[in-house]
C-alpha cells in the first residue's frame, strides 16, 4: 500500500557540526537501503526547502512508522503522512 | 523538470449531475492521455478526500500552468503546486 | 490496519428537507453495516458539531477510501485521515 | 463519559538521554496502570509522529485533567481535548 | 461539570427576514430556559461579532450536546467547545 | 466592565524548578488577591492544558493591561483578551 | 477608552446594486456622525483591499457592540476588536 | 515607490460566461494600459493558480488603492499587498 | 504616507536583565524622538500583550523600514506593516 | 525559467556577533554575484521585516535548489518558492 510522506528537517543551529554529519550520512545510508528494497519508492527535494517528498509502499501503516521513526534525523523532523490509493484515471497496471 | 501537484475538487451542491459527469468525463480522457505522453508522470488518490496528489514530467512552470488551466475541473479545483529536484539520498538514475 | 477518520458535516441552509432526511437515513443505514461488518469499529459524537470521530479496521487504504465516498454525505462532509498502529504503551492484546 | 485526547510529544533536543529514558518509562508504567483501571480506554500511535490519539473514559473533566498533568511527559506535550458522546448511529449497546 | 461554549451565528444573507426574527426568538426563549434551569449559567456577547461566550454546567458531555443541537440557530453556528475544572487558584467555594 | 481572558503558560523546561515554584506561588497570591477584590471575577483551568479561562471586572481596559502584565507569569505567557458585552437573552440583572 | 477595530466588508457577488449603494450611503453618513460625536476617532482604508482600521472612543465596550451591529453593512462584515491603552513610549498627553 | 501586490481571483461559478469574459476583457486593457504608464511594473503569471504577482511602482498608497479598487475584477479578488524598499545587496542603480 | 504597523516584542528568557533594560530605555528614547518629529503620529498598547499598535507618516516605504529596522527591540519584534490611505468616509481635512 | 522566492531571515538572538556579520558579507557577496550572472533578476527588501521578494530566472528547478541551499544563510532562511510564467495580459516582450 502507498504512503505520500514530506519530512521537513529542522536541524538545531547549535548541533555539532559532526554530530550532523554523521546523523546525514547514517540517514543517506539507511534511506538508500529501503530504497533497493522497494519500501522507499522515490524521494524527492522540495526546492528552496531542507525537505523532500517520499512515496512508501509498505505492507502496513506500523510498518511505516517503524521505518521512519527508526530514521536517524527522525527527532529532528516534521512529518505529514497521506494515505493514497489508486486513482480511477490512474493508466497504470498493478498500481495499488 | 519535475512539479508536485496536489489538487482538491470542490464541486458546488448545486451543479448539474449531467454537466459534473461530463466534466468528469472529459477530465478523465484528457489526464489519461497527458499519462500516455508522460507528461502526468503520476496520480494517485489521496485517502478520504475529493483530492489527488500527481507527478507533472515538463518542459517548463509555463507548459505545466498550460495543462493545468485547461483541466474541465480547472475552475472547480484548489492546487498547490510544489518544484521538485533530485534528492541525493535517490538512488535513481537519470532522475532530472 | 486500523484509520482514525473525523468527518465533519457541512449541509447546504437551502437544501430540501426531505432530501437532506434521506440522506441521513441512508448514512445511518449503511454505516450501521459496516459497524456490524466490523469494518466500521467506533463512531462517536464530537460535543456541540455536527462532527464525528470515527476508527476503521479495513484491509488497505483503497478500501477505506472506498467506505468513505460511498457514504451518501460525502459530498456534504470534510474528512480528516490518520493512519493508526500499535502504540508500545498499549496493554491490548492482538491490537494492530 | 469520553474524551478524545491527541497528545504530540516534543523533547527538547539537549534533553538527557538518561532522563528523557526515565521520563518514558515513567510514562509507560503509568499509561498501562490507567488502562488496566479502564480509565484510559484506548491508546494508538498516529503514523510518522511522535503523538497518539487516546480514549479516555472518566467521571469528570476534572478527572481527566488530574491525570493527564501528572503524566510524566505533560510538561512536553500539546494536547487537545475533545468531549465525546454517543453517535446515533452506533451499535454498540452501553455507549455513554 | 462546567462546559465553556463559544457560538458564532452566520445567518445567510439570503435567508428570510421573518424567518431569522422566528429563529432568533426561539432561539432567545430556549437559552432564558436554560438559563433559569441553571444549565445555561452565564451567556456573554463578544463585542463587535454575533457571537457569545456561554458557560454550561451539565450533567454530561452528552447533556450538552442535547442543549446545542436543539438550540434553533444550531445549523448556522460555528461551536468550540472546551471542557473545564477548577483551578487550584480559584477561591469559590463548591466550584466544580 | 467584562473581559474574557484565556492565558496559556509556556514556562521553558529549563527554568530553575525553585524559580519557577516561587513565580507560580507568587501568582496564586496575586491572582486570590484580585479575585478577593472583585477584578478577577472567574478562572477556570482549561482540561489538558497548563491555561485558564478568566472573567476580569475592571474599570478601563488600562486596569485590566495594568493586572495582566505584573502577573509574575506574564512573561511566559500567551494572552488572547475579548472584550464582552451584556447578552440580549441573559437573565441576570444588572449586568454590565 | 480606546479601542482598535478592523473592519472586512464582503458584499455578496448578487447583492442588488441598489440596495448595496444604499447601505453604503447609509453606512457613510452613521460613520461620519460618529466622527463628528467623536466616538469614531480615526477610520483610514487598508490599501488594495476593501477594508478600513478604525480608531473608537467609547464609554465601555457595550457602547462599542452597540455602535458596530448598528452598522449597515454589519451583517456583511468581519470585524477585529482590540482593547488598547496608554503605551508608557507614548508623549501624548490626556491620553487614554 | 514599490508594492509587491498577490492577486488571487475568484469568479463565482454562476457568474454569466459572457459577464466574465467582459470583465477579463476590461481588466486585460486597464492593466496593459497601466503597464504602458509604468505604474504597473511586472505582472507574472502564478503557476497552477487563477492569481498573479505584481509590481506597481506609485507615488503614493492612496494611488495604488486608487489603481486597485478600480480594476474590473477586484470585487471577485483576493490581494495582499507588500511595501517594498530597497535591498542593500542590489545591484540596480536608481532603484527606490 | 500613513503606515499601520504592529509590534509584539518577544524578549527571550534568558536575556540577561541589565540588556533588556538598556534595549528598553533606548527603544523609549527613539520612539520618543520620532513621535516628536511627527513621523511615530501614534503608539497605542494593545491590552494583555507586550505589543503595539502604532501609525506613521513617512516619506517613503523605505524610511519607514529604515526607521523599524533601527529600532533596538527590532531583532526581538514580530512586525507587520499595512499601507493605509484616505477613508471616503473620513470627515478629517488634510489627511493622507 | 522564472520563480519567485520570499526568503525571510531568523537569526539565532545569541549567535556570536562576528560569525554573523560574516555570514552576511558573504550571502550579500554572493547574492550580487548571482545577480551579475543574471541569475538573481531582482531583490527587494519587505518593510519591517528581515526579509525579501527575490526573482530568479535559472535553467531548472534543480539549479534554483543548488543556488538556494549554497547561500550562507539559507540554515536561518525560511523560504517560499513559487513558479511562475508569463501573464497574457503582460506586455513585456521576450518574457518566459
């Protein structure tokens, strides 16, 4: 099933500048996996914005909360998730 | 370039059925084949509401504000539109 | 999968009377059966609105979504979606 | 009677490991307690957030509010209230 | 338990003139009702909007909603409602 | 003359706990003071949240100015004031 | 005393444009009588929209209600109050 | 001297297709006249909306009001409007 | 030219009490100063918050923002600036 | 391709003074830079607020990104992008 999710990231000023560093890279490490997996369809940045938009396909709703709250920069986003299914002028075969 | 669109329809209680399913109609036929020229990338439905979330593939903002004035639900319809770029966790290639 | 729903109803002042009791009749109706399918799990009254807050147990977004616009006041109503899991605190058995 | 409590939990970044550790556990202990007590009907994570949405069945408002400001993580949360009361079209036999 | 009401009258410009006077007539005899029932404990005029604060003190939320929805402008207001208890400063006695 | 003040505190979570006991001591006294001379006419604390719903008496809107900002919790409080005004279908007499 | 009022006029698109000069001329004339009485202080236009800052000195915030619904175009009105008074920067003398 | 003005049109769905297109005509030529006077600086179109950003440059707000409340459409518009000034980083010569 | 602008101060916590005091008094003595050289025409508190309501006749939108921005209070203000210009209904001679 | 962009500046009230004037040095360097490349079409500084209206005309949305996210203050920066393209009622020659 699909999610459409946007993570804005709200770094602290005053963090570490290493600490951040590592935090990104964990985050780009982790993303990249569940992208080869299949669960994190796409990621996109929102231009102008520390943001990106993602599509999830997931089995279940707690699978996507695991999966992005187990992010590393989690504590530092907001997040808004949507629930999405196939739309009826969707040309698409096998889309959920 | 890549456009994230949301649109929300608003149709008035008092429109015509006849006239609403023939805007639909017709708002159908001409999404259908934008996604068959791969300009209309993506729609999905977004869970309980009158409302899509779409990927636009474009030239330009001018041909995308082009497409989506000339929507039969155009006059109907509350959109927000967002300018995506490559995220540098995706692992995509030839992501624009 | 369990959804948090709040549906919010908004009649037109100058619709029919009689048209406006049908429709609740229907709404009633049918959300009773899906109360008894067990796919509508809760509905309560929110004080003072003419509002409800809902939970659902359905199978995946799209059949959510289906319930939801099949409702003969959808078109009257605005609906918020959350989608729920288990939260570690719980003491609920079987919970998803 | 029934609330509806949707409680969003922010800790400050620079918050101590060890004590934001306590103030969860803290937290948990006193949540399932209530739940065992039936006061604290239900509890549910909402996807992507650091929040839940909640059931509360009390004798009073007063009551409600006595145990939401004792809970640990209160001087952390935003919290908003909804008084609930039985919809027409329930089922369910004992709804307050 | 004491309830605090904020109600917000948006009469449609279009409706009736003898059918507003009627509405708010009713509307004026019901609330003196509640009022000298000591249910309606106070009601207030927010300056310069058609709007009033009220406080009720029901037996339950469902009391409330009972003595919202049968008020005759119900379908032309906009309610918030907030539940309230004492406050550990107040100095009333036998305040709830 | 009536006014409807709602204050919501936000004391910042690493303000000295002995600070912060004796500001909201201090606020008791003044508030149970004010309230003994008739200008703090009513307060309500709002369920499920660190704020209170206040009626003020007071002579001219620079008395009530006057009270609010030598509360001891004033700097860390947000304070929406209405001002009201005698309800056409409130009972009670001489009201202002 | 002093108080602050935004006042947002939306006349309806099918207003009969007899009876809206009618209100306006109406509306006009009260307004300058209340200038000339010295209740309404100061009124200036908020550039590119029609909407007007206003500037009241009444005797108590009823007269205030009083002045406002008795308005014309009240019923097509959004209207902000703010109770002001004295700024301790202010070199104005008498002022209120 | 400069005003950044966000026009956001609303044509209500009833309104007469050749009334509208009346109007649009109008509002074309009252703004290519100003265009043509200087005032009206630069009108952009804003992608996916019925709305546009412009730059007046006038000698006075009363004049951009003047400008404004005079355009064919602006009863069915929505406008913010933004005082501009000089930026210390622009390069432009002669810019106010 | 008459500009409406409204200033809510937000003075962090830990400011260190000698600065605000000095920031204060300083801020007092050029309010003073503009209000004698008849650009601050008025300054008015707005009743239960650390912020005014003020008008000023300027040259230029520039001067204006060369006059905010110079404010010592300025890094710590929350501004919002409306143009203003002649009310058809202002019996004022000479006004803007 | 042009956008418009509302960057407004938050900067931290206890960041070191000289890091600060640093910062702007070089986000005004650069800005001046892109300015002579014709990327950064124009900047003009919003009255009252530490903030401006910038036009960019770039190749893609992902050149906007890289320009925005480079500048030294886009960590203190919250920006709004909006598309645009070419109004019809605009007489310019040669826009896009």
């Amino acid at each position: 099933m699909l999610f459409h999710v946007e993570m804005t990231v709200n770094l602290p000023h005053d963090l570490d500048g290493a600490i951040a560093d590592a935090l990104k890279a964990k985050e780009k490490a982790m993303c990249q996996d569940l992208q080869r997996s299949g669960k994190w369809v796409n990621i996109w940045r929102i231009v102008g914005k520390y943001a990106n938009v993602s599509l999830f396909n997931v089995e279940s709703p707690a699978e996507l909360h695991e999966i992005l709250t187990n992010l590393p920069l989690f504590p530092f986003m907001q997040i808004e998730v949507k629930a999405l299914c196939r739309h009826y002028s969707s040309i698409k075969e096998g889309e959920i």
